[in-house]
C-alpha cells in the first residue's frame, strides 16, 4: 500500500454533527469508524484471547514499538512472524513509537545501586531520546529513524512518528519546543519510512494551547502522511478542555485523511470526540477497570467485588451478548475474585471490551441515520439512551 493511496473511504457524514461513518482498509483486514482499539502494549490485551477479543467486535489493537523494542526485542518478534503471527491476531494492529513513554517516564529516577544518586530515565534531545530502560537500566538510545525503523520490522498496519508528549503545565515555552522538535521529528520518520504496505501517521502536539496545536498542524499537514493522530492529551488537564482541544484540532486536519485519538477512553470524551470527526480510539480503562472488578453498564458503574451481588444471579448486564453475561452471574464473578481466580478479571474485560465495542457500533448507526448530534447532543443522546456516561 503505497504511503498516498487512498487508504481511507468516508462512507457517511452525519447531518447533525461533524461526525463520519468511514472505512479505513489496512494490509490485515479493514475497520469501520468510528472504531475503539484495546491496548496490547507488550503484544497481548491483558488475560483476553485473540479469538476472545474478535467476538467482542474489535477490529484493531494497539501495541507498544517501545516495550516491545526492550522485551522480547524486534529480532524475536520477527522470528515469530512478526507482531501478528507473535500475537496470534490477523487484524490490523497500531503501533506507537514511544513518544509518550518520553512524558511518561521522565519524571521518574532510576534508583542506583551501592548508595549512588539516582538518574533520570529519559533525556531528550534535539538527535533523539535516551532512555535508562525501566525494565533493567540498560541505555537506549531512540532517535526518528530508529523508531520508524524499528516499527517496520515488527511490521504493524499502522505506525506512529516520534514525537515529544508535553504536558498542558509545563509552560509556553516547553509546549513550544515540543511542537518544533516534533515537527522536525515527524520529517525525518517520514524519510525514514520503508515499507509500502504500512500506513503511517504524524502526531500532532500542542499541549491545551490552540495556536500551537494549529501550526503542529499545519507543518504536519505538508509532509502528506497517510493519517493523523492528535496526542497529548488527558494528561491532567480538565475534561472540558480535553474534548475542546481535540474538537478544534480535529478540524484542523485534512478531511479525507483518518483522525486518531490517542489514549482516550472515557465515555463521554470519546463520544464528543467521534462528534467532532474522530475515528479511532484507543485506552487502557476497559481492561484496567476489568481487573479491578469495575464493569461499565448502561446503568452505570458496577462494582462486582461489593456484598450486594453475593447471591446475584444474573449477568453483570442484562441484555449483553458478550461471554461473561452469557454464562456468569455476578455472584459466580464475585466469587471469582475473592477466591483470586484469574477467570474474574478475565469476564469483566471481555465485558468492558464488548460494552465499548457496542457503543462504537452504535454510533456508527446513529451516523448512517443522520442522528448522532452535535459535540454536547450526542452526549445527551446517548444519556437519554440510558447509558450513564463515566
């Protein structure tokens, strides 16, 4: 797939907002949009199978090029097939970069044996970022090229830039250097690129200040990429400014490219979000909450492990067709976690996974009849449906 084809199709536009029914064709499969893509940072969504997952209506997953570059590493992946014959999936699957990991590793010190001071885990320069990995303190050094170079090996259906993650405090001036060098970052993974048969986005930066965001954007906008993802985002910043940021810097990207927003998962954020012409989504929170015994209900949260659900014995949602509600009730799920089997994180995941999934088949249908609503109606639709927003 050559790096300008027409990858992307907008089937539909909903009349009541700016959101899009669309088709986005990979070297593994398709996935209509508005689409939610569970989190497999290390090649596996947490205690869910493969053929677990396709029944819950995913399409897409996403894994994580810098974990997967410190363990198993990319000679190991490629050797087992690559990322999909590695996972066992032959849908399409994401990959980011590593960009966030510069954010979200850099506060952190590594502690130093034998009474030595502690070191940063990441520095970042102009060249590259050097990080202290997490895992054992090795050096690695990640510069654009190596991690576009990197995804090409493990060869995921799409791949991310490198970018530099700037967190909505950390200044005018920060945000400022972290959209040049992201910009700069982005050509140079844009050169790098090799393989025709992967789609590859820019990342477009900005922190929560929208004259930042709009000349992330345009510069990124020139190099012609196959799709753009929007980061940077919920990274403490108020909610309403999340959604807000994301909504403007939505229009500011080409109409018929896909739109991607990254690391976004609460329900309300990511409906305003398809409301305002996102496509693709990804977030830890499903399987998170899973684990930790939380499931989403269209009546709201549901905590499995409280006394109330004893003796229950219905599903964790009535009506649901996924595995857990088909065959558990809250009390046997209850009990499985108490006792700490694993198969109790596991039913509530592939719930929360299958509750997500439905909602992003729901709003592709309110799409296609043209009653999706605005960036705030559809959040009122959907509440009116019922479905108490998180």
């Amino acid at each position: 797939m050559a790096a300008n084809s027409d990858s992307f199709h907008i089937l539909h536009r909903d009349r009541t907002s700016r959101g899009r029914l669309g088709l986005l064709t990979t070297a593994h499969g398709r996935v209509r949009t508005p689409a939610f893509c569970p989190v497999a940072s290390a090649g596996a969504v947490k205690g869910v199978t493969p053929w677990q997952l396709a029944e819950t209506g995913t399409e897409a997953l996403l894994a994580n090029a810098y974990h997967l570059m410190l363990r198993p590493g990319v000679r190991v992946v490629e050797e087992l097939g690559g990322l999909h014959g590695m996972m066992g999936w032959d849908m399409p699957i994401l990959t980011d970069s590593g960009g966030y990991q510069i954010f979200s590793l850099g506060g952190r010190k590594e502690i130093r044996p034998g009474g030595r001071a502690a070191r940063r885990l990441v520095d970042v320069t102009d060249d590259g970022v050097q990080f202290a990995s997490h895992i054992d303190g090795s050096k690695v050094f990640l510069k654009p090229e190596t991690a576009i170079e990197i995804q090409n090996r493990l060869g995921a259906d799409i791949i991310m830039c490198l970018d530099e993650c700037a967190g909505h405090d950390c200044g005018a001036g920060g945000i400022e250097r972290a959209v040049d060098r992201t910009v700069r970052w982005a050509s140079r993974c844009k050169s790098a690129h090799s393989r025709d048969d992967q789609l590859i986005f820019g990342i477009v930066q900005g922190g929560t200040d929208l004259g930042m965001r709009r000349r992330c954007a345009s510069e990124l906008v020139k190099l012609n990429f196959n799709g753009y993802a929007i980061g940077g985002l919920s990274l403490g910043e108020a909610p309403l400014q999340t959604i807000r940021t994301a909504a403007e810097t939505a229009s500011l990207l080409p109409e018929n490219m896909p739109r991607y927003l990254m690391g976004i998962g609460s329900i309300k954020e990511m409906i305003s979000a398809a409301a305002a012409g996102i496509d693709l989504f990804d977030c830890v929170l499903p399987t998170r909450n899973g684990r930790n015994g939380l499931a989403f209900t269209r009546r709201g949260p549901l905590h499995i492990k409280n006394a109330v659900h004893t003796d229950a014995s219905g599903p964790v949602e009535p009506g649901c067709g996924c595995y857990c509600c088909r065959h558990f009730s809250r009390a046997a799920i209850r009990h499985f976690f108490n006792c700490r089997e694993m198969l109790g994180p596991v039913l509530v995941s592939i719930h929360n996974i299958t509750f997500y999934q439905d909602l992003m088949a729901e709003a592709r249908q309110a799409m296609e009849n043209d009653e999706f609503g605005p960036v705030g109606g559809a959040v009122k639709k959907y509440r009116l449906r019922r479905v108490i927003l998180l």
